[in-house]
C-alpha cells in the first residue's frame, strides 16, 4: 500500500491554465506538506496542514492554494499557470508538526509548455 | 549565507568504501535533523534522523551531530553502488515541521 500517494505524476500544460494536483496519505499522520523542487533539485517547502489547519505558508504567490478536507487530504490548487511553475511538487506528511520525520510521496512532474 | 550547506559533488567512492557527507546550518535553534536520499526521477526517501549531540548508527549508516559546530555528517561504511544517489540534509528548528533543506551532495559509488 502506497503510504504517501500524489495524482497525477505527470502534468503537461499551458500557460495560463489552472490545474489541481492531489495528495492522500494513509499513515494517519495529522500534519501534510507541500514542497516544489526545481530544476536544480532544490526543494522548498510552500505550505503546510496540521489537522486541516494551515500552520506554514511560505512565499508563495496567492495563484497557488492549498486545500486540506481532512487531515488524511491535501490538495494544491494553481492558477494562472506560468512558466516558472514547471517543477516536481511533493507531497509529504509526518505525526505532528514538530519533530516527527515526513514520509513523501511520489511527485508531481509539472511542465508548462 | 545559506541556511543549509552542502557540497554538491559529485563525491565518488570506489565500492567497499566509506562515503562521508557533511552539512552545516546557520539557525542555531535547529533541533531536528535528517538525511533523505533522492535516486534520479524519485522522491526523497528518510534515511535518517537524529536529534542530540554524538553519533546515531542504524545498519551501514551512522549520522553525527555537533550542534556548537552547527554541523550534521552522515557516514556510509562499505559503500555500494545501490548507494549511489543524491543525499539531502535537512533541518528543522520544530516549529510547524518547516523542513530546511540543502542543495544535496551526489554520490557516486564506482564498482
């Protein structure tokens, strides 16, 4: 069973589009993350969710907005699609906002054309 | 000065051999720290954590911690080619689970 679970792995599109990626994770973690890896591999961390309560968000512009249904879910919504948004966005969650490790999940491959 | 360090590499070592990794963090009030390893095309997968001064083993993997020195290693005994991979650090001062990462060390491991 996959612990961590992103839909789709692969999103190709246009500027200027609005696209939605998904993430579940069934660890009964109460705390889930976004982060964006860019072409040079660094990964920052944009939001996160504690028991559907945003607790980080990062500087990140207001296109992208994460949604938290149940602490089991968060989704990240994007806007506008631009060209710099092309990158491998993860999801991830851990027990706990503190110390806990986080477990992530496949990625999100975005391109935009 | 970035928050988190790390050599980029690529550090290659031949098989059988000892991988040294090392990372240094300018928030002294990190308390948390990791090692995730990411292969080409995959998610970052934890290796390790570790929370205290001193050195923590698990199988072939040893991290250690100097928090004076703001200084996280993570040691790979008999390395394998399997090992070869980028490693990220990561740190956290536990507020929010707010992850730091650094820009990863390759690691080539030459059969």
């Amino acid at each position: 069973d996959t612990a961590v679970s992103q839909t789709p792995k692969y999103l190709v599109t246009q500027m200027g589009n609005d696209k939605s990626i998904k993430c579940e994770q069934n660890l009964g973690h109460d705390t889930m993350y976004w982060y964006k890896q860019d072409s040079k591999k660094f990964l920052k961390i944009m939001f996160s969710y504690n028991n559907k309560e945003l607790i980080i968000n990062e500087t990140v512009p207001n296109r992208f907005s994460p949604k938290s249904p149940d602490k089991a879910h968060l989704n990240l919504h994007i806007n506008s699609l631009e060209l710099g948004d092309s990158a491998v966005y993860f999801c991830a969650s851990s027990l706990g906002s503190g110390s806990q490790p986080q477990h992530f999940g496949d990625g999100t491959r975005l391109s935009i054309l | 000065q970035k928050e988190v360090e790390q050599n980029s590499g690529p550090l290659s070592v031949p098989e059988g051999a000892i991988a040294s990794l090392n990372c240094t963090y300018s928030d002294r009030g990190s308390q948390s720290f990791f090692w995730y390893r990411q292969y080409s095309g995959k998610s970052p997968e934890l290796i390790m954590f570790i929370y205290s001064n001193g050195d923590k083993e698990d199988g072939r993997f040893t991290a250690q911690l100097n928090k004076a020195s703001q200084y996280v290693s993570l040691l790979i005994r008999d390395s394998q080619p399997s090992d070869s991979a980028t490693y990220l650090c990561a740190v956290t001062n536990n507020q929010g689970g707010k992850l730091i990462f650094g820009q990863g060390t390759e690691l080539s491991v030459k059969p």
